[in-house]
C-alpha cells in the first residue's frame, strides 16, 4: 500500500506511552512515524521509499489510556526508523554468535519546545540551538529539544542527573534528539566489556548553568528469563527491569531480587491469601536474593521435620511499598518445590526438590 509520513517525533508529555496498571514492558525514548493513511487492515510489515530501500519497521503498539476511571488496552500502529535497529542488525551480521546489548543511562526523556525553554532557561549554548534547529528542520518538526523526565530509582544516572535536566552532549556528541543518546553510548561488540564499563561525559543545563557529570552506562541484555523456581504454589523469577521503572523512586530501592510473578490455584500460597507482583525479602528472617535462597532455605527447612513440613515466616513487599507477613505451610506432594532452567539451547528442564 502506499501511504505518508506526516510526523516523526518523540512522545512526551500527554503523548507519552503511559505506565500499565500491571506490570509490563513500556517502550520509551523512541521516536515513532505517524503515517497521515494508514491502511486500515495492516498490523505490520515495512515501511519502504520509491527506491525499495528499507526505511522503518511498521510495527503495532500496545497501550492502556492514561485515563484513570477507563484504562482500555488500544493498539496502534507506528513505524519505527530504520536507524534506530540498523547498528545492532550489522553488528549481528558480521558476528553472529554475539549476544546483542545495549547500553543505557536509565533514564527516560522527553521532548521540550525550544521556544519555552529559551524563556525559562534564558541564553542557550549556540552550538547546540544549531544543532537542534537543523535536526528538526529537516523532519520538519517544532525546534525542540531533549530534557530528562525521568531517572530509574535503581539506575547509572541515579544521584547524577535530575528530571529536568537538558541534555546537551553525551560522551562529547551534541545531542539533538532522543537517537542521538544511544548513538553516543553504542558499543555494537559485547566483547569488549572494558570499554562498556567506561564512564561517559554528559553536559547538561541545569538551574540555567552547564552541568558536566560522569556516569558509568548500564549494559541491557536480554529480559527473558533462564530460571523459574515454584516454591508452595508461587512462581518465583529474578525481578525484571520493567518492574523497578514500574514501583518509583520510593519502593525500588527496597525492592528485592525475587519477584512472585503469579499464584496457582489452590495452592498453599493461595490458601494464605498471598497475591502475586510483590517481593519476597524475607524467608524465616533470613534475607532472600535470589532464587538460590529459596531453593536453600526450602531444603534446610525439609530436614527438619520428614513427617511433616513447619510453617515458613514470609515477609514480602508490594509494588505500594507495603510490607506484608504470611506463614505457609509447604505442601510436597501436590505442590512441591520445582526448579525450572534453560539452557544455551532454549531447552527448559525441570527437577524436583523435595
């Protein structure tokens, strides 16, 4: 089909891409296309010019309005430019074998006009205006520039940089849209795992002065899961990303290593009222990390008792940052304890515990 662009640009703002109401993948920092026709039977595909050259992925998003007494789940359809995934596409191609990884400053940006931050900020680095007026005119867009609006609690940039911070260069790159910070951090070879761990110069305007920080990026793999434990009915994974941007800046840096990712019916986790998306701290007042503390905390308390298992004292934490305390009794013959592994081959296995 043939069809326009009318518009790339950065959601910010009211525009944005707001947070689920469970937690859930949530892309940000990226700078979608908006066809002015889209056709109205296409879920995805490519977007090509009149030289068959490959300019954007058409892909579909997954949202929830941000409305609070209607949070309907949409799809829409944008496409994603071709710049964006192109690094990462040849660094696969000349060496297949290496595990693509991306590096970030854990933040989130959004897009400010630079008209209004001229009034507030007053005089502006002019190297930099420039630079932005030049991007922008050649998509056509509102001058506009790139401020922080958000910092993961648990983050690199976390004590560094602040929401409202505007970004002027990273890693000594002028930074004029949101691509420009990831072109700045681009490490494609994950080999080279020094050079990833370097800390990069980031020159911010801040309080109407320029701000230099050094922050060390963090270095993103991917979030698929290797190991699952079901331990009395709950089923336990290391805790996502998605899950610290999801809890804010008050409940991340409580939030523990192991996450109650679902309950399964009629297990003794839910006979004791315990409600899935929440933390486990806590295991008989020994600290839980990660899922090997489980695993070793149900096996000393198996020994203790053959005939029949003690109570275990769980102290969990919700999203909300409220602490809660369960006693559960486990149940090894209808729900014992499993662990679950894949391996290098995608192959998952299964061994049982108790």
């Amino acid at each position: 089909a043939e069809c326009k662009v009318s518009a790339v640009y950065l959601p910010s703002g009211k525009d944005e891409f707001p947070p689920w109401s469970v937690p859930r993948f949530r892309e940000r920092n990226l700078e979608i296309a908006v066809l002015t026709d889209t056709p109205e039977d296409a879920r995805g595909g490519v977007l090509c010019d009149s030289r068959g050259a490959v300019r954007a992925l058409f892909a579909s998003f997954d949202f929830q309005t941000a409305r609070r007494d209607c949070r309907e789940e949409t799809t829409e359809a944008f496409g994603i430019p071709a710049n964006v995934f192109l690094p990462m596409l040849e660094a696969i191609r000349k060496d297949a074998t290496i595990t693509p990884e991306v590096r970030s400053l854990d933040m989130e940006v959004a897009a400010v006009d630079l008209a209004t931050l001229a009034r507030g900020a007053g005089k502006l680095p002019k190297k930099w205006m420039q630079a932005v007026l030049q991007r922008c005119g050649q998509q056509g867009q509102v001058a506009r520039a790139i401020c922080v609006c958000r910092v993961l609690a648990t983050g690199a940039s976390k004590a560094k940089l602040r929401p409202g911070d505007v970004l002027l260069s990273v890693a000594g790159k002028t930074i004029a849209c949101a691509l420009d910070v990831e072109e700045a951090l681009a490490n494609p070879t994950t080999k080279r795992k020094r050079e990833a761990s370097k800390e990069v110069e980031i020159c911010v305007l801040r309080d109407q002065k320029e701000v230099v920080e050094h922050v060390t990026p963090s270095v993103l793999g991917s979030e698929d899961d290797a190991e699952l434990v079901i331990w009395s009915g709950m089923v336990l994974r290391r805790t996502p990303r998605c899950i610290l941007e999801r809890c804010g800046e008050s409940v991340a840096p409580r939030a523990g290593g192991v996450f109650v990712q679902c309950v399964l019916a009629g297990s003794p986790a839910e006979t004791r009222s315990l409600h899935p998306h929440c933390f486990l701290m806590e295991m008989n007042g020994k600290p839980v990390n990660t899922l090997s503390d489980v695993l070793l905390g149900g096996q000393s308390e198996k020994k203790r008792n053959e005939k029949r298992a003690p109570y275990v004292r769980l102290l969990l934490l919700d999203m909300n940052g409220q602490e809660h305390v369960r006693a559960i009794q486990p149940d090894s013959l209808f729900f014992p304890t499993l662990h679950l592994q894949r391996n290098s081959l995608g192959r998952w296995s299964c061994t049982q515990k108790d």
